[in-house]
C-alpha cells in the first residue's frame, strides 16, 4: 500500500516544531509496510490535489499566516473538495485558523480563510500558553502544548472537552474542531508523537477510503504509552 501525504509550506509553518507530526506519520506507516510519499508544499501554482491522501498544515506567526494565505486562496476550491470527499487534514494552530472563514489579529489585520468549514478567529493581546489536556470521546485523553492569541468558534464537533488548559477560546470548554476526515487543533508538541491513536486513525480512514479497507498491523505502543502518562500526570499536577 502506498500514501501520498502534502505538507503545506513546512519551510514557514513549522513554529513549534509541527514537523515532529509529519515524521510521526512517516514513521508509523513504514512500520507497517506503508509507503508514505511526503511532498513539501512550497508553491500552490499547477498543484495537481488528485491524488493526494493526507494533508498538512502546520502553524505559523501571524505574519507567515499571512504570506501563505495567498497561494492557499489558489486552491480553495480544489482544497474543499478534497475534504468533501473525505481526504484527511491534520491542521495546526495557524493551519487550524486557515480552515475557517477568516481570521483577525490582534493588531486587527483580516486573512481570509479557506472556508473549509462555517467559522471564524480572533487574536487578543493576552495569549493562551501552557500544557493542555482535553477528553476525546473517539481517541481518549489526548495531550499537547498550547501558545495561540486567536479565539476560535464554531459550530461543529469539537476534537475534545478541554481537561487542563484553554482550548478553543478559552470560554466554552472545546478544544479543536473534527469534521469529516478533518482535524483542526490548537495542541502542538508537536500533536501525534503523544498521542500515537490520533495517529493511527488519520492513517487508517487515509487506507480505507484509498483501498476500502480500514484494517492495519497493530503497533507496539507501550513506550509511547507509558510516555503519554507521565507526562499527563506533570499536565494535570501542575
């Protein structure tokens, strides 16, 4: 089996190290016997999103936000149908905030979104920083690191109920947003190397809707495991 996977600009979303999530994906399909095709996404001209199964966009500052948005907006429409036909997208952060309607600044600048899904950012001056936890009906506990001034709001299922930390907004309990074969969080780390399960599920809806079957060779996770609950037990201490 092989997978194509684009990862959007990494040259400028990659504030927190979102690569790690990139590599995850590299590592937990080769030891499957997956082949992963990584192709680093660096202009959107004659871009060919046909064949592609797994997207990426990672976070960035407001001002590499901006920039990338531009060559983003080349491709909305073929990016929406990509997801209305249920390619997967892990976005982070910035990436997350692209996904929506639009996202203001706090210094009130106004970047259109891909209008993926029906919502909208706003950055304050106060920012949300520090370790987060949040409970995911599909994927358990699922742990990460927070630094974002925007608020974001909408209405769709959210990735998890905020358990430690601030989430979405800070206000209304959610953390991220899940549609379809989508995945929009605030949660850097980087995001899958904690939280292998994420992982794996993104994989396999990739397998299933490329080849019809959802089946893969169960992993070994008790390292990752064992990592995961250290580390939520200094989150939800402290």
């Amino acid at each position: 089996m092989n997978l194509l996977l684009y990862n959007f600009f990494p040259d400028r979303l990659n504030l927190y190290g979102d690569r790690g999530n990139v590599i995850a994906f590299q590592k937990r399909c080769e030891w499957r016997g997956i082949q992963l095709e990584v192709v680093n996404i660096k202009s959107t001209n004659s871009i060919n999103l046909s064949q592609v199964d797994l997207l990426f966009i990672g976070g960035g500052s407001d001002r590499e936000q901006g920039l990338v948005t531009h060559e983003l907006l080349k491709i909305k429409k073929e990016f929406k149908s990509c997801i209305e036909d249920g390619v997967g997208c892990l976005a982070i952060c910035g990436g997350y905030q692209l996904l929506g309607n639009y996202y203001v600044t706090s210094e009130g600048n106004k970047y259109m979104g891909l209008d993926i899904c029906d919502f909208y950012s706003v950055g304050q001056k106060n920012r949300m920083v520090g370790n987060i936890a949040i409970e995911s009906k599909d994927f358990g506990n699922i742990l990460g690191f927070e630094n974002h001034s925007g608020r974001t709001y909408h209405p769709y299922e959210s990735l998890g109920k905020v358990i430690k930390g601030f989430g979405n907004n800070g206000n209304d309990g959610t953390e991220g947003l899940y549609y379809k074969n989508v995945i929009g969080t605030y949660l850097h780390g980087p995001l899958l190397p904690k939280n292998p399960a994420l992982a794996d599920q993104i994989i396999s809806s990739a397998i299933e809707r490329k080849y019809g079957r959802k089946e893969m060779i169960q992993l070994d996770d008790t390292l990752e495991n064992e990592t995961k609950h250290i580390l939520e037990k200094i989150c939800l201490k402290h």
